[in-house]
C-alpha cells in the first residue's frame, strides 16, 4: 500500500465526519437516511478507486494523477455535504457542486480504469462503467434541480443502479485480484479510519465541557465500545477472510471479492457511522440523567447491530459459516432500542458496553474450522 493511497483516504474520513453532522443537525429518520444514501455514494467510489489501485501502481503515472483528481473531487463532496440537500442562500448551488464533485471522481477513474483494463475484458468493463455512471448520474444531476422531495428518491435510484449493474454484467466475467493482500489491506485500513472518525466523534461530544468524572467515565465507555467493534473484525475475522479469498480459484476470487468486500463491507462502514452518531449524542449528554432518547439510541445500538450484522454475512461469504452469536446479538441490540433509549447516557454507553462483552465471552471458544467457500 502507498501513500498516495493513505492520503486519498483522509477525503472519505473528512466526508464521513460531515455526514455525522448532517444526521446531527436533522435529528430524524430522515437526516439518517440522506447520510446513509450519501455514504453509499462515497462508497461507490471509493471502491471503484479500490479495484483501479489492485490493478496498477497507486502512486505512478495515469493511475496516481487519477488518485489526486478523484482525492480532490471527493474532498469537494464531502465539503458540501451539509448543503447536498438543502442548499444555503448565497454563494453556488451546492446541491450541484456535490454531484458535479462526485461525477468528476468517477469519470477519471472510469476513463483509466477502462484503460488500464486486460484487452479481453476492456469491453466488459467499459459498458459496466457506462451503464453505472450514466444512468445515475443524470439521476443525480435531476435530484439535484428538482429538489425535495425528488431529490431524494433520485439519489436511492442512483445508489442502487451501482450494484445491480455491476452484478448483472459481471455474470459469467472473472474480474482479476492482482493482489488479495493489497485488496483486502485496502478494507481493512477504510474500516480502520472509519473507526477513527467515531473515535473523533466522542471527542467532540465531549469537548464542549469542563473535565469532569462523569465525562471521564463515559469516555472510556465509549472507547470501549470503538474497541470492541475493532475486535470484532481484526481480532481473526479479517485474516481469516483472507487466507480464504486467497484460497479460492482465480477464475471465482473476483466475484467472491465483490461480494465479501464491495458490497458486504459497506454495512461495516453504514454501521460504525451510525454508532459514531450516537456515541457523540451521548457523549454530549453524558453527565444528564435525562434518557438518552429514542434517536440517540436507535443510532448508537442500531449502528452497532448493523456492523455485527455485516461482519457476520461478510464470515458467511468468505468462510461458509454464519456468526449465530453475532446475529443473536444483533437482534438483541435492536430489541433493546428502545429500553437503551429510556436510560440515562452514561448508563446507555455502560448496556452497550456489557452487551458486546457478552460476545465477546461467547465467542472465546474458536469456531469448529470449516472449509472456504470455493468458486467455480
């Protein structure tokens, strides 16, 4: 892995605290799923910048002037995410500067993705780039001018044209993984920073304040909580995941790798972000005895629901095996909502706390070993 690769990633950590206050500042359901729906925005293209980078140096020719556009590109994105919906009076049309910035990223990327592409496969990929970007883009650019309500459902017909497209014309196509280390390095070190923005995200939640003992204290709540996601996915999980992408035939590893780390790890990223909301709601709250609420909560547990989730289907890709325990706990984080939301933050942060404690003594014992799945 590169620098240039370090450095493009620092736009998609700024972007991702942006979207933690533009959940902040909606504080309803539908600010959480404006962000989401931007996230997954973001993702797309950081994705796509993924799989260029496993193909050709990062950091030389075409590919590293390609790296700075798109770093540039996604760094304007991020500054506008505020204003991505709901535009300021004065100065430009943010909601078209975001779409501009983010159209801009993924054309660079698409006219050397498809240039550095193996000559067999450069007519695949060029109508997989094309009918990804074109359609969407001229969804997002329509939201854009029409505006709410629009707008919105534009964006979700744009995120999910990505996916759909990409699945259907991959049938049958044996995407190449130049380097498992490097692709799977690349997810990790996207999960790593996401993990460092909820981090950023409780130390803002809690500056606003004098030190004190109960700040204190939910400060390392909090950390534990940052903690034990990390664990979650870095203690065996991601070399496991690895040693079984690698482990599959040639033929079947891009496939297995669009599914576990394309797609897959974007509920890991959706999950840490959701928990990082609502680790900064509590933190700002944190020496109150009043409930923590219903959208604190339902941010914080649902957040982590979703990332233990994810990590779960993302073992069951990869290592044929699903994590009952990790669902089970899943499950309880969403039953338990909205008792999490009648308590007091810092007993909030403490429940959340003992319930991934609980996993964690339930999966102490090492899994019975079970072969990778295997791709044709």
């Amino acid at each position: 892995m590169t620098t240039l690769e370090l450095f493009f990633d620092l736009a998609f950590v700024f972007a991702f605290t942006q979207l933690s206050r533009l959940m902040a500042q909606q504080h309803d359901a539908l600010g959480i799923v404006q962000a989401l729906v931007i996230l997954a925005l973001l993702w797309w293209a950081w994705t796509s910048y993924g799989w260029l980078t496993n193909i050709a140096h990062a950091d030389q020719g075409v590919v590293g002037v390609a790296m700075i556009i798109g770093m540039t590109a996604m760094f304007v994105a991020g500054l506008v995410v505020l204003e991505a919906y709901d535009d300021l009076p004065g100065g430009l049309f943010a909601p078209m500067v975001f779409v501009g910035a983010y159209l801009v990223a993924r054309v660079t990327h698409a006219i050397v993705f498809v240039w550095l592409t193996e000559r067999e496969l450069r007519r695949r990929t060029l109508v997989t780039v094309g009918l990804s970007i074109i359609p969407s883009g001229a969804l997002l650019v329509s939201g854009a001018v029409l505006g709410a309500p629009w707008q919105i459902w534009c964006t979700i017909a744009a995120v999910a044209i990505e996916p759909i497209v990409s699945y259907r014309t991959s049938v049958g196509i044996a995407w190449p993984v130049r380097s498992t280390a490097h692709f799977t390095e690349r997810h990790g070190l996207i999960v790593i920073l996401a993990l460092g923005e909820s981090i950023l995200a409780i130390g803002a939640g809690a500056a606003a304040e004098p030190i004190s003992l109960g700040i204190l204290l939910g400060v390392v709540l909090s950390m534990l909580i940052c903690i034990g996601l990390w664990w979650g996915y870095f203690s065996r999980l991601a070399g496991d995941a690895e040693r079984a992408l690698k482990a599959i035939p040639a033929g079947g590893r891009g496939r297995a790798a669009t599914g576990a780390y394309t797609y897959l790890h974007l509920a890991l990223v959706s999950g840490i972000v959701l928990a990082a909301l609502g680790l900064e709601v509590a933190m700002a709250h944190v020496e109150s005895t009043d409930a923590l609420g219903l959208f604190g909560a339902a941010a914080l547990s649902g957040g982590v629901a979703c990332y233990l989730a994810g990590t779960a289907a993302f073992a069951r890709r990869l290592l044929g095996r699903w994590s009952v325990v990790r669902l089970a706990i899943a499950t309880i984080f969403v039953v338990l909502t909205p008792g999490i939301g009648m308590l007091s933050p810092l007993a909030a942060l403490a429940s959340v706390v003992g319930i991934l404690t609980a996993l964690f003594i339930a999966e102490r014992k090492p899994p019975t070993s079970v072969a990778p799945i295997r791709e044709d």
